[in-house]
C-alpha cells in the first residue's frame, strides 16, 4: 500500500487551503467511483438473461406503449367515421337527398361545384375511361365558340381518380353514381379529422387532445368546413391532403421518434405533398407560407439542416411531377412557392458560416441571409415571367393593391372578386363563435407560452448554445421542440392572413382547435409555466400532470353537455330543400331547348346547374381564379346594367349566345352595402354612376335593361323573345333575325 506524506506548511492558511483542495479531490475521485461502478451495473443489467427484472420492466413499457398507440388509433378511427357518418346524415336531412329525385339530388350541388360533378357524371358514362378523358381534353362543348382541356382547366384530377375506382371495382353493383362521389367527399372529411386527431397527438404526447380538437371541429364546423358552401368544392378535396401534410410534418420535425417512424412521415410527406398539389390550382400558394415559415425555422437554427434540405426535395419534386402532370402548368414554374426554394438553395450555397459567430455577428449574417433570399426570389420570378407567356401575375397584382387600399379602380372584375365572401375581412362574429365554443381563449392562452418560449429558444441559439436534443429538449421549454416551433410560425402566419381574407378562416380554424387541444393536455407546456413560474409548493411534474389530465377533462365534460343535444337535433331534423322555380327552368330547358345547340348566358353560379342538369353549353364557366372566364361573366352581367338593347345584344351574340336567363334576385337585389351588388359594380366600371363627395351622378339615358326588356316594348322585343317565366326566372330568346316593331 502506497504512504502518502505530508510536508507541513508554516503559515496556517496555506495548510486550510491545501485540506480544502485535497478534500475536492477526493470528492472528485469518489464521483468518479461512483459514476464507474454504475456503468458496470448498467453493463452488467444489459447481458442479464430474458427472465430477470430488467428485461420485465422493458417488457412492460412496450406493452404499455403498444396499448397506448393501439387506443389511440382506435380512437382516431372511431373519430373520423363519426364524423363520416355526421355527414352524411346531416347532408341527406338538410337536402332530402335520399327521398328526392335525380333533378333535386343534382340541384344541390351548390354554386359552381355542379360543374365538377358534371364531369364526373361524363367520365362514367363514357364507353371507356380513356374516351371520356379524351373528349375532356377536347372539350368543345362546354363553353360556346371554345374548345378547352377541362382538366387543367378546371383540376378535375378527383372526378378522375374517382370515376376510375368507381368503374373499376364493385361499387357499380352496390350504390349509384352521386352517392359514391359524394361518400369519397365525405370520407376525405373524414380523414381531415383524423389527421387532426394524430397531429394533436403527436404534439401533446396523448390522445386526449386529439378528441378534444375534433370535439371542437365538429362544434366549429361552419368556420372550419366548406361543405355547406358546395360539396365538390376543389377546397374540399385539398384539405384534407393538406392537413395529412402537416400531421406528417409535425412528425418528421419531432425529436422523440425512431429512424423508421421518421421515415414513414417521410414519405407521407411526400405523397400528400404532390397530392395537394395536384388536385388544387391554388395549392401552390398554400405550400409558399409553409415553406417560409420553414425558412424562418431554418435561419433560425430551429431545426436540423439536414431536415430542411429533405423537405426541399419533397417540395421540388412534387412542383416538378404536377408540373408534367398538369400539361406544363407555367403557374407552377412563376409560383412563390418555387421561387423561394432556389433563393434559400443559392443563399445557403454561398453562405456557409451564417451560423456560426456571437450574438450581433450572427443576427447581421441573419439580415444578410433575409436579403439574399428574398432578392434572388424576386430576380428568379421576374425572369421567369418574362421568359414564359403572359399569365394573370398583374391582375393578381392589381388585385391586392386595391384589397389593401394603394390603388382605386372601377374596373368589374377586381371589383367582384373583392365583393366575394372569401376576400372580405372576416366580420367579429367569427371570434364570438370561437369564444362561445371556449376554443379561442385556450387558443390565445397556449399560443402565448409557446410564442415565448419559441423566442427563448430562438435567443440562445442564436447565442450559440447546442440545437436540443431527445434529452434536452424537455429542459429547452415547449417551444424548442422544432414541431411546436414550426406550428407556432404556421398558426401566426395563417392567423394574420385571416384577418385580411375570411376564406382563409378555414385553413386557421381547424389549426386552431388542434393547436389549443394540444397545449392543455400537454404536460410539457405546463411545465415550461411552471419552471418560470418558480413554484415551491408543489413539484410541477406533478402538477403539470395533474393539469394536462384535469382541463381537458372539465373541458371536454361542459362541451359534451352543451353542445351534444345540439348536433342530435340536427340530425333528427328533416329539413325541406327545394326550390320549385329552378327545378320548372330546368325541366322546361330540359324538354323545350335542343342540347345539342342551346347555348344560355346566366350567372355563373346558375351556368353550372344548367350545365349540370340539361348539358346545354353556357357562355362562361364558375371559376373565380380564371380571368378570362371573368371576362366572359362581365358581358354576362350586363343584362343587369343600365346599357341599351343593342349594346347588350352585340355581347350576348359574341358569345353566341341562344338563351339568356335573367334572374329576380340579382335584378331586384336588395342590399344594405350597395357597393357590392352586381348592378352597383356593373354602372362603375361603365361609368354610368360616379360617386363624388357622397353625391351620385348618373351619366345614362337607358334604363335598367332587367327591368325595361320585362315591358314588351321596341327596342327590347326586337332583339329578344321572351320563351319561359316565372318567379324567380326569366328566360329571353336572342333573335337570329332581328325584326323591327315601332
């Protein structure tokens, strides 16, 4: 055995302070004992055979795990074919839609969504699926003088996939038609509450929140659905992709997950990516915010680099698969969505140490990095646009310029549009319903905590502490989890966009019942509240516990009291849904005008019932995004001007026109805002009426031509034959042959 000595010291200080150093290293060494012999129990517990305890309590935690996914799936099940079968009860009381017939089933079909159904219709009774996608690709009858490929057109990329499963499989012996189109539309809602419930999952650690968010979807659902506007809506088939996109997100972004579960969201991912956007135009735009809100993840370093760079392929190969599927859609090329990718693709290229220095060196290299990408972007998108034909980037332009009030024009078409619902501001009874429904107070309240914490986490990496890892990102507080991050970046950029456009509420909406579902049942938020709360009086793992287990659970209780007699009464309600006047036009179109060589001019809402329901060809489709069919709407619409006989005739006989059909509730339209009424837009862009000052000047000799064709007199019954009325319709025959009465 070694002896140690010890000289002594003469001065008493140095002796106290050499004991003091030799106690820390004896300290120091006992730790290191300790920290030894526990590797070696570790190493030894690891090589213990299958039947000792180690191995038992193993055992018991993936059992407890699998029984904890196994519910939770079966809950997620259970939740999205409820929410199916709601919907399709609720759907057949509202409009009788087993008990009436194939006329009134087809009415139904609201607003422009008949058309697509339309198409749908044609695809299943071609002799063949690729004869009926041929005559869609050629499509001449549709609209007069026009031969256009419907599929790009109009995204009927669901008709298709649908007619094909439809002729394909066994369903033709078990259901009609209209009952399949409308139960895939009902099963995609179907997944979209599902993913909700496994989104709010995913985040909050249980399966609670997921019933709790689809609780409040449900109880949301005018403000979180647009079925009620149309069933075959393209935002109805987009959605649900779309929410699947961002449950695969939220998982792929996640700390605590396996390799191979990190795989699978990868590749979910990707299918719902190019899903998205294939079967919506629009989607592209939708793909744009999440990518910046990736991007800010990204030069925030809130998220691996190597994750970002994957969802950069996904994204780029998506545009460029739909770009060939969609006949080389040159929006897709123009789009923000691709101009952003090769901005922070070459930015990153030439910034390699962006992240790297103190805190003011970094936060400079950030402002660098900002101007770098959004420069290139725009120098990508201008060359673009210059390079590729002209396309409707200046009237969109045009279109937000006076949406926010920088310019003033009397021009119909912008006009309209900002009339329409989805571009108005959202009116302060979409936040009393959210209030009433309690989900916006818990809203505001969980994405608050998260907010902070978010810029804690964004404050010291930019500082230069480490990215959290699976063990330390519980010690970071909620918000340096990259999935949280990412869904506080998407709530707030969609959140402000709600503010400006009301369609947008229906992307927000339903976030926001899975992102306050998440944060109350998520014990993690609740102990980032509490570790800065700094309380002692109670451990707050145990309370956070407590907390994520009670609210929900109080929550859930008074949402099921109040609101549960409510969906069963509207259930068991029959409601009558009928419209006598329209199913008399249809029926007299039907049985008094050649289908063949009729050609009606109406409102773009009727055209699609009409072209639904008798197959006749109309002057313009219901499409709000093509400017050329809002064009042909606008020489449409002057039927309701205050333009004379001749004039109208000349537009109407452009288009070719037979029929045109002139409708009460749009002649007579009464309204409290008289600015958005179709006639008030019509007489400012034809400079008929001028507003100066509060004072109205008219500039016109004629009459209203609605009302002045109804008298019968010369000019009016030179040009046009009235052939069908009633109630609500007046159908007007344009003369071939002009005959002059005096």
């Amino acid at each position: 055995m070694t002896e140690f000595r010890c000289r002594r010291s003469d001065n008493p200080e140095d002796d106290e302070q050499h004991k003091d150093e030799q106690q820390e290293e004896s300290n120091h060494v006992e730790e290191e004992h300790q920290a030894e012999e526990k590797d070696q129990v570790k190493e030894v517990n690891s090589h213990e055979a299958p039947g000792r305890r180690p191995s038992r309590l193993t055992t018991s935690g993936f059992l407890q795990r699998l029984l904890k996914v196994f519910f939770g799936c079966l809950a997620a099940f259970a939740c999205g074919m409820l929410y199916g079968i709601y919907l399709s009860t609720y759907h057949d009381r509202m409009f009788s839609f087993s008990t009436t017939q194939e006329l009134e089933r087809e009415i139904s079909f609201q607003g422009g969504s008949g058309l697509y159904y339309y198409y749908y219709k044609r695809l299943i009774t071609a002799p063949s699926l690729e004869r009926g996608l041929h005559e869609l690709m050629e499509d001449n009858s549709t609209i007069s003088g026009q031969t256009i490929n419907a599929v790009q057109r109009l995204s009927l990329y669901p008709e298709l996939i649908t007619s094909f499963i439809y002729r394909v499989t066994n369903w033709q012996e078990l259901t009609d038609p209209i009952y399949f189109y409308v139960g895939v539309v009902f099963g995609l809602q179907a997944i979209y509450v599902t993913s909700l419930f496994v989104c709010s999952w995913v985040m909050s650690g249980t399966w609670v929140a997921g019933m709790l968010a689809v609780s409040w979807y449900v109880i949301n659902r005018p403000d979180t659905s647009k079925l009620d506007h149309g069933i075959a809506l393209r935002e109805n088939w987009a959605l649900p992709y779309f929410s699947c996109q961002v449950a695969a997100l939220t998982g792929f972004l996640s700390n605590n997950i396996s390799s191979a579960t990190e795989m699978l969201c990868y590749l979910t991912m990707s299918a719902t990516t190019f899903t998205f956007l294939l079967v919506w135009d629009n989607s592209h735009y939708v793909l744009f915010l999440q990518s910046l809100c990736l991007f800010l993840m990204d030069c925030f370093d809130l998220v691996p680099p190597q994750k970002i760079a994957d969802i950069h392929r996904v994204y780029l190969g998506s545009l460029l698969l739909v770009y060939v599927l969609q006949f080389q859609n040159t929006a897709l090329l123009s789009s923000p969505l691709l101009s952003l990718l090769i901005g922070s693709v070459l930015a990153r290229y030439f910034q390699h140490k962006m992240k790297i220095g103190p805190l003011v060196a970094r936060v400079m290299k950030l402002f660098l990095h900002f101007h770098l990408v959004f420069t290139t972007s725009l120098t990508f998108s201008y060359l673009v646009k210059k390079l590729l034909p002209p396309s409707d980037g200046d009237f969109i332009f045009k279109f937000f310029e006076v949406k926010f009030g920088l310019n003033i024009t009397t021009d119909f078409v912008p006009n309209f549009l900002l009339c329409q619902d989805s571009f108005l501001f959202p009116s302060v009874d979409l936040l009393v319903r959210l209030t009433q429904a309690s989900v916006l107070p818990f809203y505001v309240l969980v994405l608050v905590v998260c907010f902070l914490s978010t810029l804690h986490a964004v404050y010291t990496r930019l500082s230069g502490q480490p990215m959290a890892d699976k063990r330390s990102a519980g010690d970071a507080g909620v918000g340096g989890c990259p999935a949280v991050a990412y869904h506080v970046f998407h709530t707030l950029c969609f959140g402000g966009l709600t503010l400006m456009f009301d369609g947008m509420k229906f992307f927000w909406t339903p976030h926001v019942c899975m992102f306050a579902a998440f944060g109350i049942c998520s014990p993690e938020l609740w102990m980032t509240v509490f570790k800065r709360l700094k309380l002692k009086s109670i451990h707050p793992v145990v309370l956070s516990l407590i907390l994520s287990t009670a609210v929900p659970t109080i929550i859930g209780f008074s949402l099921w009291r109040e609101y549960c007699p409510r969906v069963i009464s509207e259930l068991s309600e029959l409601q009558e849904f009928y419209n006598p006047d329209l199913v008399e036009l249809l029926s007299w179109i039907r049985m008094q005008t050649p289908a063949a060589a009729a050609v009606f001019a109406a409102s773009p809402q009727l055209m699609g019932t009409v072209r639904l329901c008798s197959g006749a060809a109309v002057t313009s489709l219901p499409l709000y995004t093509d400017v050329e069919q809002l064009r042909r709407a606008e020489d449409t619409y002057q039927v309701y001007s205050m333009r004379s006989a001749e004039e109208v005739y000349k537009l109407l006989s452009s288009q070719k026109t037979n029929y045109v059909i002139i409708e009460e509730s749009i002649c007579n339209e009464l309204a409290l805002s008289k600015g958005c009424r179709i006639k008030d837009l019509l007489d400012i862009s034809n400079g008929h009426v001028v507003f100066d000052k509060g004072e109205i000047f008219s500039f016109t000799k004629n009459g209203r031509f609605c009302h002045e064709i109804k008298l019968n007199y010369s000019p009016y019954t030179n040009y046009f034959t009235r052939v069908f009325w009633n109630r609500l319709y007046h159908v007007y025959k344009v003369n071939s042959v002009i005959s002059f009465q005096y």
